[in-house]
C-alpha cells in the first residue's frame, strides 16, 4: 500500500492526531482537549473500538463521555463482521468531510498504527481476494509462505519478517490476486510524505506502562469484562477474524473453553498486551513527522503542550502553513 500522489492538497487542516502505546492514556488526555477547546469532536482511531459489544475490553468511550463530547467511528459494526482498513479509512474520511463542513476540529485518537497512517497518508490500499486467502491459509508452513512471496515478489519479502504470517499473507493474497507484486503499490510504510495533519505522541516509561496495562485489565475484570467475553462467545455467530484478535478477548475465551485457569488467562492478557505496546511504539517512533512528548504517570502532564500545539495547527490551517515544531 502506498500513500496517495504529491499532487494532493498537503495545507494544513486543523485537525490533531494524538497517538501512543495502549494504557498511556492518550483517549483521557484528549477527552480534556476536547472539553478545553469547544467545538473539538473526538475521532477513534483504533481497530477494535468499532465492534459494538465490546466496550469494556477495549475501553470504548463511556455514553456519559460520548454525550459530553462527540466520539465517531466507535460501535460501528457486530463483531461477526469484517471491518476492513479500507472500510476504516472510508468511514474516517466521510467523518472528516462533514467535521470540516460543519467548521469543527477532530482530534483523532489512537494506537493502531495502520488505521492511522491509511487516514493521516490517505494509503492507497489493495483490495481483498478471499478465495486466495482461504487458499493460502491452508498452508501451515509460514516459512514456505515467505520463501514463495520472496519468488514472486522479493521486495515485499525483504520488508517483512518471514515469521509475521499475518503479513505475508496479506502480501501474497494481493500479488496472486491482483496479478501484480504487492510492493508496486507504492514505496511501502517506510515513506513519510507531507501531510496536512499536526501529529503528536505521548509515550512514558516502560515500567510505568506496564504497571497501568495490568492495571487496566484488573479494572476491566471488575467492571465485567468477564462477562463481556462469556456473553460473545454464546453468540451464534462466530467472532469475526479481526475481532477474534482483540486483545483479551482471545485469552478470555480459552479460559471459558477450558484450556487454562483464569490467572493464566489474565497472565497471558497482561503479557500480550505488553508486547502489543512496544509494537505499537516501534511503529510510532519511526514517524518523523510526529511531536513526541515525555510523560511520567499522569497523561494530562502533557496537556498544555498538547493544546499549545493544537492551537499552533489552527493558526497554520488558518494561514496555510506549518507553524514550527510541527515537526515536518
């Protein structure tokens, strides 16, 4: 996937990005945002917030928050549906369309790293083949996968792990679909070109990050999510692909079927979502064009930074260019 020609209108718009790692509490920090500039609508950009019924495990913006300030793109679709990233991106810019009509600013805020670049870089995403994914998915052997992408198309082979199956799928589900190598589609993820959004990332320290993420799932346990993952699994219709990656959720629901304790469950929530995180920061720091500020505990220390510079990318849309430190 590639991001869209040059020739695209880059001005600034307005509009913050606000990223970091799960648990940092980026949505807090830009619920207060929102509440310190009227007229600021939230725009979720995470994969997982659009399923509806399953609110607790990905800590879904409460309806008390949701009256206070406008959240889009969060309960879209059941969990047995597919909601792909084109899907995602679709969905993202009609949203933005009618902010920027209606004369209001987003601050679009997530971690999932993909989602944010195909809107932020308006990525030009290949389209699906099932057949030829429910084909490759019959081969076990990844490795094998690797070494046929690496035939077909050496330079999509070279940019990713020959262990990430998730990816090579994807890569040779579009060279054998589209009869096209996948890396034709563009320079790949690692191209940052201008864009007409401010970016700005919060990160904190990894002890003190992980000690929130087992924090989380404990309050996640007492608010119910037990119960969340119990009542999907007796659904009639089966989690979709996506969904069923849903940190928590797959751990929770090997629990329900026996194949583990609920402590070891837990375990294996904390565990993932740990390694979820440095993922997630790994993908993020590798954007020059995102502000990074440092953070200890408390996400709000970086609120008047943040508001200095969403005020700083309402002058610049306003003048029509980057105010400095925007970090372009």
């Amino acid at each position: 996937m590639s991001p869209v020609p040059v020739e695209v209108d880059q001005r600034p718009n307005g509009h913050l990005v606000l990223v970091g790692a799960t648990a940092s509490g980026k949505s807090a920090l830009a619920l207060e945002v929102a509440r310190q500039r009227p007229g600021t609508e939230l725009v979720s950009v995470d994969s997982m917030a659009v399923y509806r019924s399953m609110d607790i495990g990905t800590a879904t913006p409460t309806a008390t928050e949701r009256d206070e300030v406008p959240h889009h793109l969060v309960d879209l679709v059941d969990p047995s549906e597919e909601f792909t990233v084109s899907m995602f991106q679709a969905a993202a810019l009609s949203v933005l369309e009618d902010l920027d009509r209606r004369r209001c600013r987003a601050v679009l805020v997530g971690g999932t790293g993909l989602h944010v670049r195909a809107v932020v870089d308006e990525l030009d995403i290949p389209p699906r083949f099932p057949k030829v994914r429910a084909d490759l998915e019959a081969e076990p052997d990844t490795a094998a996968l690797h070494r046929h992408l690496a035939e077909l198309d050496p330079e999509a082979a070279r940019r990713m792990e020959p262990t990430n199956r998730r990816r090579i799928l994807r890569a040779l589900e579009v060279t054998l679909g589209a009869g096209r190598p996948f890396s034709s589609f563009g320079p790949g993820l690692g191209v940052y070109p201008p864009t007409p959004f401010a970016q700005v990332g919060i990160r904190m320290p990894r002890d003190i990050l992980d000690r929130r993420i087992g924090e989380r799932y404990r309050c996640q346990m007492e608010s119910g999510f037990l119960d969340e993952v119990a009542a999907l699994g007796k659904r009639s219709e089966p989690l979709s692909s996506t969904a069923a990656q849903a940190l928590g959720y797959r751990q929770f629901l090997a629990y329900l079927r026996g194949d583990c304790d609920l402590e070891e469950a837990v375990d294996a929530a904390v565990a993932a979502t740990r390694r979820f995180a440095r993922r997630q920061d790994r993908w993020f720091r590798r954007d020059p064009r995102i502000d990074w500020i440092d953070i200890q505990d408390n996400p709000l220390e970086a609120l008047p930074e943040v508001l200095d510079r969403f005020d700083r990318c309402a002058l610049g849309a306003a003048n029509g260019s980057f105010p400095v430190g925007h970090g372009l």
